[in-house]
C-alpha cells in the first residue's frame, strides 16, 4: 500500500510540475510527449 500511496505523489508532482512549465503553450498531455522525446526539455520541467 505504501508503494501504490508513494506512486501517487510521484505522479502528483510530476503533473504539478509540467503544469506550472510555462515556455510551451501547449497541454500537458503534449508536455509530457514533450518532455519523454527532448531530454532538455524534461531537465528545464524538472530544475523548476
């Protein structure tokens, strides 16, 4: 249960984060997209 409970903030934060990554004006579906293929971009998503 602790690892399902630990998952879950993980995703929470995940979101919360591409959420708040304002240089693309596009979705966050299309962010994450974004995020898998550009390693560049997901460093920008994650030094937030």
């Amino acid at each position: 249960m602790r690892a399902a409970n630990a998952l879950i903030l993980l995703c929470h934060i995940a979101l919360n984060l591409l959420k708040e990554e304002r240089t693309a004006k596009v979705g966050v579906k299309a962010k994450r997209l974004k995020a898998s293929w550009d390693d560049d971009y997901l460093l920008k998503v994650l030094a937030q």
